[in-house]
C-alpha cells in the first residue's frame, strides 16, 4: 500500500513541476515575444529582447534604411516653416503684431536647431532642448526671470540639442500638491558627443535645472519622458532581417568571386610522400603547402595551378536573390513608421509613388505637424515667455499654422482652371450662360479675383474732358453755339 502511495505523489509532484515549468515559459514568452510554445523563437532568429538606445542609435548611423525612415520623417514633416500666430487661427487675416514679429525673427535664429532636438527625438525615447541663458547664474539654479526681462531677446545665447543618452533626470518631485509632481527637480547633461569614447575633448558633466531645459518625448501622453516612441523601435526586428537578406546574398557573391579551390585526390595517391615532399619543401605539412600555392594563384589573373595526382574545383554556391525577402522585410519595417513603400525607398523601374501613396503619407505628415510639431513650437515659444526673453502674447494663445501639403501644385492648379474653362466654354455654347464664372476660375489657380468696374451713374453730370481734343467740357458754355456760328 505504501509503494502505491508513494507512486501516486511521485506522479503528483512530476506534474505540479511540470505546471511549474509551463507557467515559466509562458510568463517568460509573454514578455518578450508571446510565442508560448516556442519560447526561444526570438533568440533563434537574433532578435533582441530589450532594444536600447544604443541598439537603435547604431542602427540609425549605420543600417541605410532606419536612416531613411528618421529623415524621411523629418524632412517631409519639416519641409517649411509655419506661422506663428498671437491668439487664434482666424486672426491669421489681421495684420501682423509686433509679438508675431518677435517671435518670427527669434525663431528664424533657431529653426536648426529645434529641428535638430526633433531628429534626435525620432532615434531615441526622447531628446531635449537646453536653452543658454545670459543670467550670471549657474546652470543648476533657476533662471533669473527678472534680469532676462531687461536684456530681452539678447538674454537667449543658444539653444543646444541633446540625446536621450546626453541628458538624463536627477530626483524628482514627490509632492502631490506640486504642479510640476511627478516631473524632474533636475537634469544630468553629459557634455561628451554620443559615440566618442576617447578621453579627449569636453567630458564634463553638468547639473541643469528644469527651467533651461524643454523635454522632446514623442508618444509619451502621460508626461513621462522614459515613455517616448522611438520611430524604429517596432520595425526593429524587421531592420535586422534587412541587413540579414542583403548581406547574406553580398557574401554569397563575395565567396563566388574569390575562385576558392577545392583540391581532390583519388584512393591511389600516396599522400605520404607528398607530405615528406612538402616538409622537405619547407613546408609546415601539404596542406600549407597546397594552401600557399592556391594563394599565389588567387592573387595573380594569369597564374596557372599545375597538379599531377589531384584535381582542382572551384567552390561555389548559388547566390540567392534577395529582392524577394528584403520586398517582405522592407514593406513590414514602412509600415511601423507609417511610410509607403515606394515613397521610402522609390522604385529602380523608374515609376514614380502612386497618387494614393502620396495622399496617405501627405496626411500623415499634416497630423504630426498639426499635432506634435505644433506643439514642440509652442512649447518653446511659451517657454522664451516664462522666462522673459519675449513679452507674454495678449490674448494668452499661441497658434502654430502649417500649410497644407494636400494642397494641389502649380501644375494640378493650372490643370483645374483649364478643366473649369472647358466647362464654361461648353455650357456657354449649349445654354447661353456659362456654368462658372471667371472668379471661380481664378479662384483654383488660387489668384486675386478680378473686381468689376463700377456701372456709370446716368444723373452724374460729365466733368471729363472731351475725347477727341482734349477741351474742358466746361470751359466754353458757348463752344457749340460759336461753332454752329462758324
């Protein structure tokens, strides 16, 4: 009774280990790549686990098409520059402030830069921007807003963008009751450019405080700047696969191109005496001598490989042709960043993207500069205001407004106003009126409207001078009577 016992908890505990072992795959595939029966997948294919900032700035210097898809981004997102208006969007039509003027002219100073803080926003979780102030105070203290307002514009020395690797957050504010609860009391700015390791140059480290510093975190809706996108992160994997597929077919024509010898002997040869034949030769063994003579001919185009006991091939293998799995991994890595295919990486056939490609990533630039852009502007132009660089705006609005890049070219413009006049022509001749008038015409060419004369008033007494002799009409009441005299 008791080995049937002790059989029944051998079998109770072999399962509950297995259960055991079960939820840990489970638990460890959920977080990293879900598969829960294959929980070494990712490893298998090379995939990381955790993609770091390091990961995804190597990636952004060195794999072709990460670069493209942050530049991409970047320079169709930043293709002009906006307006900046004082108060809302339909104030636009007003004329403009000396607020407007101010920040325009400050802006235009600094636009490189802002737009630099947002490339380094793309690569990494985050980005900022520091602001130099002239205050005679250091760095870690607040910014003296009451000598900023007296030297104005003159008070901004520079503005000097950081990556997320540069800058990082010190303690933060643990008061509930604070504004600022939840955000950095203070930051860590790492003076040393990303990438350089040596000793050389500026390596300082510095303390700055929140009020010279504007945190780029795109994504992070709860304010959180460790909660930032970066824009390769979800196609990561795909850029692996990338560089898999290119340089696999690049090293496979590598080898085929390096005329690498087989050498091969029958049964009958007597590889001894060629081994004695070799070391007497002053060889290490024959394959150090077949090796030596395979590498003079390697290097020399006419040299001549001379064999009486073996037989030379050329190894080679089929190079594969890597379009078909680059196409797959390059459409899955488009998709993350929210870019067509053939606006990324065009076409070699010479077609050029199709209208709807060029519509879908048209309204997706309008959204990031109408949503993200709009508010890193105003982020800045409302921090120079808090600080005094610039007065405060009247109405306490700042609207940033874009162009729209849906709007038609020159050429679709003239291709509107000719399919209109076709159509004024035509109804014209089949019912006498035309269906658009030449306003409307102007207006999809986007031109001034043309303004009607005036319609003469038949009671307004003629004070012209007479056409045909250039005369007063009224300088001679009696210059009709005299003629008629005459």
């Amino acid at each position: 009774m008791s080995d049937t016992n002790n059989e029944v908890q051998f079998l109770v505990n072999a399962l509950a280990d297995q259960v055991a072992v079960g939820r840990q795959r489970a638990l460890y595939a959920g977080q990293f790549n879900g598969n829960t029966k294959r929980t070494t997948l990712w490893e298998e294919f090379g995939y990381p686990d955790t993609v770091t900032f390091d990961m995804l700035y190597r990636a952004y210097r060195r794999n072709s098409s990460a670069y493209a898809g942050v530049h991409k981004t970047l320079d169709s997102c930043w293709i002009d520059k906006p307006v900046i208006i004082e108060g809302p969007l339909v104030d636009k039509s007003k004329k403009e402030t000396e607020w407007e003027k101010t920040v325009t002219r400050l802006l235009k100073k600094h636009w490189s830069k802002i737009k630099d803080a947002d490339r380094r926003n793309l690569v990494g979780h985050y980005s900022a921007i520091i602001m130099q102030i002239k205050d005679n105070r250091n760095w870690w203290e607040p910014v003296d807003t009451a000598l900023v307002k007296r030297l104005g514009e003159a008070a901004l020395v520079k503005l000097i963008p950081a990556w997320e690797s540069q800058i990082k957050p010190g303690n933060y504010d643990i008061d509930t009751l604070s504004d600022t609860y939840g955000q950095p009391v203070s930051y860590t700015f790492n003076e040393q450019p990303v990438g350089d390791d040596s000793t050389y140059g500026n390596i300082r480290s510095v303390t700055v405080h929140p009020s010279r510093v504007i945190i780029l975190a795109e994504g992070s809706e709860d304010d959180n700047m460790l909660s930032g996108i970066p824009l390769n992160e979800a196609g990561y994997n795909d850029l692996l696969d990338i560089e898999k597929s290119k340089g696999g077919s690049a090293e496979g024509f590598l080898k085929n191109a390096s005329r690498q010898l087989g050498i091969e002997f029958d049964k009958e040869t007597d590889m001894a005496t060629l081994g004695k034949a070799a070391v007497a030769a002053g060889f290490k063994d024959l394959g150090d001598a077949l090796n030596e003579k395979v590498l003079r001919m390697s290097k020399g185009t006419d040299a001549a490989l001379v064999m009486q006991a073996g037989k030379a091939s050329v190894l080679s293998v089929a190079a594969a042709d890597p379009t078909p799995t680059f196409t797959v991994s390059a459409n899955s890595y488009s998709s993350t960043i929210l870019c067509p295919f053939n606006i990324l990486y065009g076409k070699q056939t010479g077609n050029l993207a199709s209208t709807e490609d060029k519509t879908a990533w048209a309204i997706r630039c309008n959204e990031r500069r109408n949503g993200w852009l709009s508010w890193v502007i105003t982020e800045v132009v409302q921090r120079w205001c808090d600080v005094g660089i610039i007065g405060q705006p009247k109405t306490n609005e700042i609207t940033v407004d874009w162009s729209d890049l849906l709007a038609p070219g020159d050429s679709e413009k003239l291709d509107n106003m000719g399919k209109l006049a076709d159509i004024a022509q035509k109804t014209q001749q089949a019912y006498g009126t035309p269906a658009v008038e030449i306003n409307e015409i102007r207006a999809a060419g986007e031109l001034e409207p043309m303004t009607e004369p005036p319609e003469p008033d038949p009671n307004a007494k003629p004070t012209a001078k007479d056409p045909l002799n250039g005369d007063d009409d009224n300088s001679d009441p009696n210059r009709d009577t005299n003629r008629t005299a005459q």
